[in-house]
C-alpha cells in the first residue's frame, strides 16, 4: 500500500478529527482540558470505562454468555477514584456528573419506548401492569423494613433506599430482549415485550416513587402535598409524552431529504429536554415516562420506518453507557466505606431480591405462561444498574447541598448499597438471562432460518 493510500484510509481519518476536535475544544475551553478539569476527567474517564468494559466483556467462561461490560465500566471508575495522584486529575464536579447521568438515562428510556411492540402490549396490558406495579412495590416495602431495622434509616430513607434498589435495569434487560425477539424466542407469546414494557414502567415507577419519598426526606411541603405531586407527574408525564410523540410523527415530514437524521435528532432532543425540563419545573419524576411515551408513539407513526432511528439512539447509548457507569463508579470512595454498611447492605438487597423473584412468579400467574416461562421471566426480574446508577447518587447530592452531615451519610448509604446492587445483580442477572432464555422459552418457527448460537451477548457493542 502506498504512503498517499494509507493517509486517506478511515484509521488516519478518524486519528486526525479526533486530534482537531480535542484542538478546538481545548482552544476554547483551555484549563477545562487540562488534569483537574472537568473535560481532561470525562475523556479520561470515558476511555478507561471503555478499556474496562471490553476486558470484563472478554472474559469467557464454558457454556457461559460474555460477562455484561458494564461491570467493567464501574470497575474502572472505581479505580479511577481511589488511585492516589490520579483521583486529583480525573475530577469532574458534580453538576457535571448528574448532567450527563441524567442524559443517559434519556437515551435508554427512548431506546426502549422504540423497541416495544404494540400489539404484544395490548395483548399483554393486565400482566404488564401487575409485572410493573407487583414487584417493585413489594421489593422497596421489603428494602425499606429491612434498612429502618438492620442499617438504623428513618422510615422515609428507608423507603428512598427501597425504590432506589426496586427498579429493573433496563441496560441489562432491554438489550437482552432485544437479541432474544431478534432470534425469535419468547416472540409468540410477546415475553420480550413483556419485559421491556413492564420494566420500563417499573423503572417509572421507583423512579417517581423515589422523588416522591426524597422530597419528604428534604420536604418543607406537608406528606400529602408530595404524594400528590407524585401523582401529577405521572399524569402530566403521561399526557406531554403522547402530546410529544404525536408531533414528532408527522414533524418532520416525509418528503424532507435525511429524514432518519431529522427524526433522531428531534426525538433525542425532545428527550433530553423532557428529563431536564420536569427537572427545572420541579416535577422531576415525569421526564422519564414523557421519554417513555413519546419514543412509543413515534414508533406508532413511523411504522418500520423506526429501525434506522432505533439504531441511531442505539450508537448514541454505545457512547453514553460508559460514562453513566464510570461515573457511578467514581462516586465511591473505599476508604470512606463502612464495612458494617456493606455487610448489612447485602442483607437487605439479598432479602429483597429473595422476596422480588418470588412475588413476580405469583404476578404472572393467568398471563397464559407455562412454569418455565414463568420461571425466566423471574430471572430475567433481576438484574440492577441503569436505574441504580441515573438516582443512586441523587439523595447523596441533595445531602451535600443541605450541609446536614447526618444527611450525608444516609446518602452515603443509599449510593454504596446501589452500588453493590450494581455489582452483584448486573453480572448475576445478565448471566441468568443468558442461560435461561434459549433454554426456558420457545423458538418463533419463523426466525429459526436464521442462524444464531443458543449463546447470545447481551449488551450493545462498544
């Protein structure tokens, strides 16, 4: 190959935009771009989530799926907080961290509004309201008995500790779902579906249950008034979400030239703001189900034209997905753990998942499942990060903000157990969903043409 041939291959190509932009960037923002700035720590940062993911991602054992990167991704931001002299240079300050958690959390909630199949949902209404509703409920009652009497919470931490752990990970089981409804099982009866409609509004629920519960912990309002603000973002989340996903349908129209480019951006847009937006008028519970809404309808209305939109939000995810993780990761300090916290932490996750996996076997009862499909759809109820990762740190934050120390450190007990959670259930419940599912469910007739190994990987590629 000649030395003119090699210049203009897409390597150098790539090697030299991305030289130029750190250019342009560091010219304008300067000390940002240097160790101890914000942008230095989010580059740092972001390619040793990447490295850690791909390591964690190759290790392979016999007759088991890939361990799910994300795992490595919170390694590595763990590490990077606690390695003395590095800690200092890999710093991102707070509002930073939350922005970019928040706009992760935007993306895979329309990624998972795009992947739902409406005629599956309507088939399926009564068992995904008792999946979503059932489970979560129980799960933080438990969470919550259990860290007022084992960890010393008051009540109402008890309970933000509980919808915190509660909620699904839908960076674990949206991909899942969507690699088994690509391979064909559990299409028949609408499993995938299923679960990523169901754990979606899982997710919405402890999300606003969780926001709910955190403004009686901070609340100067009466208890009622919150809970009635809880009640509002779910209606108003709800309503702006379909008002939202109706104009995205026809805006912009057909007949514009990059149209997949077009609808992407609006719908991203749109998302990002829904979640910040209800943060800045205070009903931060009804972004995420707004996000939720409006990605369904606007699949509604582009029909099969939403594939090339969904792989667009996907690369969007494929960036994201190690920042959300190593950020969460690098919001612990080991030093600062208090063994007791995680010893008695793991009791009240290992009691709550024990009590989660049982109750969801008993919602799907009637749902026309057989026992084994019952039994993966348990399984596939387990696993903990996104969710964990996006609000985990939250209540640690509006501690830090209030000055309280003994807020802190109900903050700092809330992020480690989330933490933990993160650590056990996503390698745990990725593994599960591995396993079970080309054992437990049945393969569509029509999709067994396509040739796929019984093993499958279960989160996007890098």
């Amino acid at each position: 190959m000649s030395p003119t041939s090699r210049l203009s291959s897409p390597r150098y190509y790539q090697s030299v935009s991305g030289a130029l932009l750190f250019g342009v960037v560091w010219s304008i923002a300067e000390k940002e771009c240097y160790p101890g700035g914000n942008l230095f720590g989010i580059i740092i940062l972001f390619l040793c989530a990447v490295c850690g993911g791909k390591l964690v991602g190759l290790i392979q054992l016999p007759t088991l799926p890939p361990f799910p990167p994300l795992v490595g991704m919170l390694l590595a931001g763990l590490v990077l907080r606690n390695v003395p002299y590095v800690t200092e240079a890999v710093h991102i300050e707070q509002t930073w961290s939350a922005a970019l958690r928040n706009v992760a959390l935007a993306i895979i909630l329309t990624r998972a509004g795009l992947g739902l199949d409406p005629s599956a949902l309507s088939r399926l209404k009564a068992v995904c309201v008792r999946l979503a509703v059932g489970p979560c409920t129980v799960e933080a009652l438990t969470v919550a008995v259990m860290s007022h009497f084992l960890m010393g919470l008051p009540w109402v931490w008890g309970f933000v500790l509980g919808f915190v752990l509660s909620a699904v990970s839908p960076a674990v089981v949206v991909p899942s779902m969507l690699l088994l409804q690509k391979d064909g099982y559990g299409v028949e009866k609408g499993i995938p579906t299923l679960l990523m409609a169901a754990g979606s509004f899982d997710d919405i629920l402890a999300i606003t249950a969780f926001t709910t519960s955190l403004g009686v912990a901070f609340a100067s309002d009466s208890t009622w008034l919150n809970v009635m603000k809880g009640v509002l973002e779910v209606v108003g989340g709800s309503a702006a979400g379909l008002v939202l996903g109706l104009f995205i349908c026809f805006f912009p129209s057909q007949d514009q030239e990059e149209l997949v480019l077009r609808r992407s951006v609006m719908l991203l847009g749109l998302s990002v703001f829904a979640v910040f937006g209800s943060h800045v008028a205070g009903f931060s519970g009804a972004g995420g189900l707004c996000t939720l809404v409006m990605a369904f309808i606007a699949a509604l209305g582009w029909g099969e034209a939403k594939g090339p939109v969904a792989a667009v939000v996907g690369r969007f995810w494929d960036i994201f997905q190690p920042l959300l993780f190593g950020l969460v990761g690098a919001q612990i300090t080991v030093s600062t753990l208090d063994p007791n916290t995680v010893g008695l932490g793991m009791a009240c996750l290992g009691t709550g998942l024990v009590i989660r996996v049982l109750f969801t076997f008993l919602m799907v009862f009637f749902g026309g499942f057989n026992t084994k499909e019952k039994l993966f759809i348990s399984v596939a109820w387990l696993p903990k990060a996104t969710v964990q990762a996006a609000i985990g740190s939250k209540a640690l934050d509006m501690a830090r903000v209030s000055g309280d120390e003994v807020l802190v450190k109900y903050g700092l007990d809330v992020l480690t157990v989330a933490v933990l959670a993160i650590l056990t259930t996503a390698p745990i419940g990725a593994l599960g969903i591995g396993l079970a599912g080309p054992r437990l469910l049945t393969r569509h007739p029509e999709d067994t043409h396509t040739p796929q190994k019984d093993m499958v990987t279960f989160e996007s590629k890098l």
